[in-house]
C-alpha cells in the first residue's frame, strides 16, 4: 500500500502542475485573441494569466471541493423531498408569511382566474 503511494504522490502533483500550466495557457492565448482586438485592452503574460485564473477559481469557484453553498442547497432539498404532505404544507405557509404571500394561491381552486 505504501509503494501505491510513493509511486502516485510524485504523479498526482504533476499532473495538477500541468493542469495549472495548460490552464494559464488557455487563458493566455484566450486573452490576448480576443480582448485587445474586441475592447482594445492590452495583452497579458502567463502569469497574469495564472493570476486572473486564481482570482476567477477564488471569486466564482471557491476553495475546495464542492463549495459549502450548493452541498448545503442538496441536502435542505433532499428533506423538502422527504417531507409528508402536511410538512409540506406547513413549509409553504411559513414561506408565504416570508414572502408576503407571493405567488400564493387566492382561492381554494387551481383554476386560473
């Protein structure tokens, strides 16, 4: 077990060394072919396109993993899922005192007014 992980630790970091180098590559010449010619901004260098790809990472992708918002949004969904009618029902009340009855139904008919 131990040999499996002397011979995958060297491997795994550089495979993610090179996924760091294509992707500042990419964002590179993804740059400087469109944002001089459509905005007349000036070109970067690799590693300001390293730096605009952390910030992107950092900004819209979080640090790790899944990120904690839609792990957090998966789990509150998969117990509304699991609710019983009534507990349903009782959750769409609370919403609907939340939100000032909005889109709440003004009649005890589904049919359209």
């Amino acid at each position: 077990m131990r040999k499996k992980w002397i011979f995958l630790a060297p491997l795994a970091i550089l495979a993610m060394l090179l996924f760091i180098a294509i992707g500042g590559e990419i964002v590179q010449q993804l740059w400087n072919w469109l944002l001089p010619a459509l905005f007349g901004w000036r070109q970067i260098t690799f590693w300001q396109a390293l730096g605009l790809l952390a910030l992107c990472r950092i900004l819209f992708g979080g640090f790790g993993g899944r990120g904690l918002h839609r792990s957090n949004f998966r789990r509150r969904k998969a117990e509304h899922w699991g609710m019983t009618p009534e507990e349903r029902e009782k959750f769409r009340q609370g919403m609907r005192s939340r939100c000032g009855g909005f889109g709440a139904p003004t009649s005890g008919t589904n049919e359209p007014a």
